[in-house]
C-alpha cells in the first residue's frame, strides 16, 4: 500500500480530516463489532510478507504498533520497542520502525508501544500526561508483555533509548526478560514520585536519585 495505508495503521486523519483527541486514535477498527483492525503490507522479508497493525495492549488500552512476518520463527522473543522521553512509538527519526521491519524480515515479532500519557496512549486515571520515566511504566511494560509474550510475559527483548533505556533495563530486571537492547542509559534522576514528595517506587532497583 502507499502512504495513505501506512496512514491508516498508524491512526493518522485522513488529508482535510480533523485530528482526534489523545489516546483515541486507531480505536476506530477495533471498536466496530466483529471488526478486525486494519493490516498493511510494509514489505516482503525472508519469512515471507512484513505486516503491520495498530492495536490497543493491556488493561490500561496502551496505543501500540505490532509488526510481524507473515511467517514468525518459532520460539523467538517478541521485540518491545519503549518511548525515548515523550517521542511516540516510531522511534528517534523512525528508527523504531526501520528496525521493527528489518527484525521481522528475520522471523521476530515486535511491539513498538506508546507508554500511559505519552503518544496515542492515554494516561491512566488520576494521572497526568507526558511524564517522563513515571512508576506507571513499570505496569505499562508488564501488562503489554503479558498480552504479547502468550502466557510468558518473560518472553520478550527490551529496546529503548535515554529514558526508554533506563527503563528497559528495570523491567527487565522485574520480568526477568530474555534481553534488552538499550542506548544510553539516563539511570541519575529524580524520580517523579520523588519530586512530588513521596517514597521512591520499590521497583527502581538501577536508579541513582539525584
């Protein structure tokens, strides 16, 4: 498809549409009964086609893209790509995307996912959006890899970047991933639950408040 199918997918109005209000975008397909949300074919890979959809993971209804080959190669890890600060699910410069393709041209599945408040994810309730490196994540990140690692949440690879990273490494820790793939770690901060006078959450295990 050309780039009004990509448009589709990723939940953008169409040209001379008005834009919906956060954490509604892509909910369209899903919400029609019986509806299946849309597929587009973004390319064509050693495991045959490379298929994309946007889709809603976990209680909280996390916005997220899942790209996979039309083949996935038993028993691999599904790929969660994580938010660099408040940059939405495509990655720095779409590099999220150009590796989600690419990986599934390998065989891997891969999620990449809009934490609570930040993207087309909506926030969760009584908290506020674009937080960065919010405790939420940590219940962001276990439910999407419940819903996407098939009764093993254990089964997936972290990737993120700065923030995303430090995060990646945490929940790794907390589900006891098969991997993560980080890039410059920001693990010297002050948590957000900090700032705002509480205790820090009992899940940073790698963070140096600062």
């Amino acid at each position: 498809p050309g780039p009004s199918g990509l448009a589709t997918i990723s939940g953008a109005p169409a040209a001379g549409g008005a834009a919906q209000p956060r954490g509604t975008r892509g909910q369209d397909q899903e919400k029609a009964a019986g509806a299946a949300p849309a597929v587009a074919v973004v390319g064509e890979g050693e495991s045959g086609r490379v298929e994309e959809r946007a889709c809603r993971r976990g209680p909280a209804g996390l916005s997220a893209v899942e790209t996979r080959p039309e083949a996935p190669s038993p028993g691999l890890p599904v790929v969660v790509f994580l938010n660099a600060a408040t940059d939405h699910h495509v990655g720095p410069n779409r590099l999220w995307v150009h590796l989600a393709r690419r990986w599934a041209d390998l065989g891997f599945r891969s999620v990449r996912v809009d934490l609570s408040g930040i993207g087309d994810s909506p926030a969760r309730p009584g908290r506020i959006d674009q937080v960065i490196r919010s405790a939420d994540a940590f219940d962001d990140i276990r439910e999407v890899a419940e819903a996407v690692g098939e009764g093993d949440p254990s089964n997936v690879v972290l990737v993120g970047l700065c923030s995303g990273a430090y995060q990646a490494l945490e929940s790794a820790l907390d589900l006891k991933a098969r991997g993560a793939l980080v890039v410059n770690p920001a693990t010297v901060f002050t948590p957000p639950e900090l700032e705002a006078g509480g205790p820090t959450d009992p899940r940073r295990r790698i963070c140096r408040p600062t």
